[in-house]
C-alpha cells in the first residue's frame, strides 16, 4: 500500500472533488467497523486476490491515516493542482 499522503487525485469540478473525498471516507470509515469476511471479500474485489493479515491490518487503519494525513488528502481540481504547482514554481513558469 502506498502512504496516503503520496496519492494525489484529480477531477474536473469542485462538486465532483467533494463527492470523491466524501466517498472515500465513507468507504475507508466502513472498513474500520466490517467483520473480518466483509472486509476481505472488499479488499479482494479491489486487489483481485485474497489479502493477506498485514493487508487486513493495514485496511482497517487506512482510516485514521488518511484523517492524520498533513494537509488532508490531496483530492482537488485540476485548475487547483495546476495553481499550486505555478505557485510553488513561478520562476520556472515565467510568472512575474
């Protein structure tokens, strides 16, 4: 699994953003509270194999990471991406 903090996901609208962050904590919140065979056949439909222990063990703290994630998770437009990167760039983007 990679660090929560290390997956940026992008959309076109701030609607379609805020549906993306509500769903995945939604699904991630859900994890917390499934039973051990709900929540296997859930991370096998995503993975396409049976997970292992650590898997499971990782699943159920997905949660709590992505809330402890520095900044929140990066779900934004992709006008918000690109105003951050010229922001953290502007020389190399040529804005005065």
């Amino acid at each position: 699994g990679t660090d929560p903090s290390k997956i940026l996901c992008l959309t076109y609208t701030r609607a379609a953003a805020a549906n993306m962050s509500n769903r995945v904590f939604s699904t991630l919140s859900e994890w917390t509270t499934l039973g051990d065979a709900d929540l296997a056949a859930k991370v096998e439909a995503l993975e396409g194999r049976r997970p292992d222990l650590e898997t499971m063990r990782r699943a159920r703290r997905l949660f709590a990471e992505a809330l402890e994630t520095p900044g929140g998770l990066k779900i934004q437009t992709i006008h918000a991406f690109c105003e951050s990167v010229l922001h953290q760039f502007p020389l190399e983007a040529n804005i005065p």
